[in-house]
C-alpha cells in the first residue's frame, strides 16, 4: 500500500479505482473455505507492489514458513516513495522537491527491514527493485519497446534511482520490470507466490500481477507455482475498520461467488506479532491506522479470478456484480458525471475477439471510457506484442497500440448508448494464445468505474 493512496481517489495516476470494490450486500462471515497449506517442499515468494504490502496480506504467512524452516523472499516492486504527495500533485499544492522523494523511499525502505525483521527474515532475503510509485500501471499500458521510459511523478526520473535496488539504473520501461521479476523467480525457484489481486484499486497492485503473469508464461518450461493473489485496496472492505484480531478477514462483498478463495489462520500470538510488524511501517501506520488495522486479523485471504478458456463459441457472460453507483469520495461534479462500466460478455467469433460492455448510463460532456487489449505469444517477446487501447468520448473513438494511432478501420466498433461492441481481429493482437482485458470510465484524469482485468485462454488460437 502505498501512503493514504486508499482514501485519495483523485490521484491522476491512479488510474484504477478501489471502486471497483465498491459491491452492494452483506459481508458474510462464513470462512469456511480451504486453507493454504505450506509444505517442507515449499519455496514462498511474497511479491509486493509497496513496502508494507508484504505485512498486511502476508505476515501470518511468513511468520508460518520461517517457523517450518522454509526459504522465503519478499521482492517489493517500489520504494513506495510517491505516498501522500501524489494527491497534492494532483491538486496543485507544493510538494517534495525530487531528492527528498527518494529520501521518503529511502525510509520505507528502511520500514519494510524493520517489519520483515519483527516477522522473522533478514535483510539478505529482501530484493528492491525500485520501479516508479503510482508509475508501474502507466508503464504497463504504454512504455514498452520503442516508446520513451517512463518519467517519474515526483522523482522526475526516467530509470530506478536507488543504488541498493536489484538494478539501479534500469529504465522505467515494461521489459526491464518483466526482466528483473523474470530474474527474480528463475533465482528463486518458488513452489507458491504471493502477490497483488486483478481486483485491487491501486495501480500499482494490478500492475504487478499482470507483469507477474506474463513473467510466468515466459518461465513456463522451467517454473510452475502455485499463485495466490490478495487484496488490499477495495472499498468499503474490510470492515468494520479499526483494530479487531479476533474477527475474521471476509471475502469482498461482491467478489464471493466470482473469486476461489483460501484462507490462511492465525495464532494469537502470530497475531500479535504481525501488528507489531505493521507498526513498524510507522509513515503509513501513523498516517491511516484505522484502515492499516483493518488486516490484522485471525486469518489472511488469497484468491483469484478464474481464467476463461475460451472457445469459439462459450462467451464469458458479466460477473453479474451491480454496479453500485458513485464513490463518496468523489467530488460533487465528479459524482454526478459517473458512469460505470460492467463486462457484457467476451467471445470468439471466427477470426475475431469479440468484447462486449454495458455502462451504467450514456457517456456524458467530458467522460471517457477506455478498453486495454493486450495479447501473449509463447516465444513471442511480450515488448513487441500489440497491446491495443480503445478510448471513447461522448461520440467518437480513438485507437492506439501503445503510444502510436491506428486507423480507425483497424477493427469494428458498435456503439449504442449504453453498450459497446468492439470486433477485434486476432491478427490484429498478433495471433494470442492469451489476451488480458480490462476496462474503465474516468472524467479527465480522475477515475469513476473499473471493470477487473481478466485473463482470456484461446482454445482455437493457431
């Protein structure tokens, strides 16, 4: 987690909303789901997008394999160092100049060792590899190949700063974060990793599993771990807020019967430790202790879409979760632009990808909506990959692959007011055998509605 990037929605890089949480209905209290079971086989990779992220979706799960003796690593993806000050950037106010950012990351860092010290590790298992906070989500739509680096929001910098980092100097481009992760697993050799969730409203969290995965598909012949995805930013979860160890950590509502959840139980004193951990993330601790709290519980929650297998004709019919309107903390003219955006349905229809989306009303003056296509080759590099955007206004459209504009016949768009079809020709996407999807609603820079990335499986891809 980084800062109080939970409660500032506004944040221009904050590109996917924790309201996709936002689900109607009543947090069940039922964890009778299976447990995550560790194995003195077992080699555990915690994966997370900022430093206290480790803690809060997996100290239970640590203090667990350093007590059965089993090797851990924890590689964070950032420094954490925009925090807070993304949210004064965004609103114009005077912020750190770029030297003491890295200073801030410099601190969190210096957390995270104390934290994964309280739960048992040393520094030596800890990796940093120093990519952009509030950065990696941007990198991952459109700074690929020939595209420029990416240029920090605070730090100003266009390649990882930190000289203990995996890699100093690697620049803020997709391919450098793949290669670092894909360096990190093939040293590591984990049996289970542990990372962010496709549902989760931080850029960055989703970033990282979607970098995760492809890393993975590339490793395939060499590795094969189990995943276990967690949440951390989702609205309205969990709940109640505060510091409550003995309750349990509940699935999401809305994300009950769409996720296969596990749980991981802990001990009292587990308990008590890991508490002890978060606070020694003391930056973010102190400045949001209510919401921090909230994951010190009794257990720990990992779970995951299910991957679509999609043939020619099995559609990937909508999730069925209502949308349930604006978030309240959006602004008064933001509340009463929103528009919200589902998955319809998803299928093949001969040589084309069909894409379906419903949103909750008309976009209205000032109101966009954008659909990422992006596709996976085996012994294709992802970086030359087509990885398609479609955006829409209020009555037109605009297709790009990354950065560059493609004709508009590139493929067929249908609208009607609350609905868009988009025919994608496979070619298009460089013949995938697996495409990510994923869609949102924003009015200029600020977020509204986020419908999950998704994993496709092409069954009749050649």
């Amino acid at each position: 987690m980084s800062g109080k990037t939970y409660r500032f929605v506004l944040i221009p890089a904050f590109l996917a909303l924790c309201l996709v949480g936002c689900r109607t209905g009543r947090v069940p209290q039922n964890l009778a789901w299976p447990e995550v079971s560790l194995t003195a086989q077992d080699r555990i990779l915690i994966l997370a997008p900022h430093p206290d992220d480790e803690t809060l979706a997996c100290g239970g799960i640590i203090q667990q394999a350093v007590a059965l003796g089993l090797p851990v690593r924890v590689a964070f993806l950032t420094y954490g160092d925009a925090n807070e000050w993304s949210f004064a950037l965004y609103r114009e106010r005077p912020v750190l100049g770029s030297t003491a950012v890295e200073g801030m990351g410099l601190v969190r860092h210096s957390e995270a060792i104390s934290a994964t010290h309280t739960l048992g590790l040393q520094p030596d298992q800890l990796t940093f590899l120093g990519y952009p906070d509030f950065g990696t989500l941007d990198i991952w739509y459109a700074h690929w190949s020939a595209s420029p680096p990416f240029r920090g929001l605070l730090t100003r910098v266009t390649a990882v700063p930190y000289a203990d980092a995996l890699r100093p100097g690697a620049l803020y481009k997709g391919e450098e974060i793949l290669a670092d992760l894909t360096m990190v697993l093939r040293e590591f050799r984990p049996t289970k990793v542990f990372l962010s969730h496709p549902a989760d409203g931080n850029p960055d969290h989703l970033a990282l599993y979607l970098f995760t995965h492809v890393a993975l598909w590339d490793l395939g012949a060499e590795l094969q771990p189990t995943l276990y995805p967690y949440l951390v930013h989702y609205a309205h979860w969990p709940t109640p807020r505060g510091y409550h160890p003995t309750d349990p950590l509940p699935s999401p509502p809305g994300l009950e019967q769409t996720n296969v959840w596990q749980v991981h139980p802990l001990s009292a004193e587990e308990t008590d430790r890991k508490f002890t951990a978060l606070q020694a993330h003391r930056t973010q601790y102190e400045s949001n202790t209510a919401y921090l709290s909230s994951f010190v519980r009794r257990n720990e929650l990992f779970g995951d879409f299910p991957v679509i297998e999609l043939g020619a004709s099995v559609p990937l019919v909508s999730d069925g979760i209502a949308n349930p309107g604006p978030s309240e903390e959006l602004a008064a003219t933001e509340r009463a632009a929103f528009v919200g955006v589902e998955w319809r349905t998803v299928q093949l229809d001969g040589p084309d990808l069909v894409i379906a989306l419903d949103y909750s009303r008309p976009l209205a003056q000032g109101v966009k909506a954008s659909v990422y296509i992006f596709g996976y080759r085996a012994g294709q590099p992802f970086a030359g990959m087509p990885k398609l955007h479609v955006q829409f206004g209020e009555g037109s459209h605009v297709i790009y692959d990354q950065q560059r504009e493609l004709p508009q016949d590139a493929l067929q768009v249908d609208r009607q007011p609350k609905q868009v079809t988009i025919h994608v020709p496979l070619a298009l996407l460089g013949n995938p055998q697996r495409v990510m999807i994923n869609a949102r609603t924003y009015l200029s820079d600020v977020p509204l509605d986020l419908a999950s990335w998704r994993i496709l499986e092409l069954a009749t891809s050649p």
